[in-house]
C-alpha cells in the first residue's frame, strides 16, 4: 500500500512539474 502511494506521488509530480514551470514561464 505504501509503495502505492509513493507511485502516485511520483507520477503526480512527473506530469505536475511541466505544468508548473511552463506557468511560471509565461507569468514572468
């Protein structure tokens, strides 16, 4: 279960990251 949720962490933050940087990106 605790591997599970470690998975989930990881592949949030995989398709998060881009996301974020690309809005910091046009913000500034």
């Amino acid at each position: 279960m605790r591997l599970l949720l470690v998975w989930l962490v990881n592949a949030v933050a995989l398709i998060a990251l881009p996301y974020l940087m690309s809005s910091i990106q046009v913000d500034s």
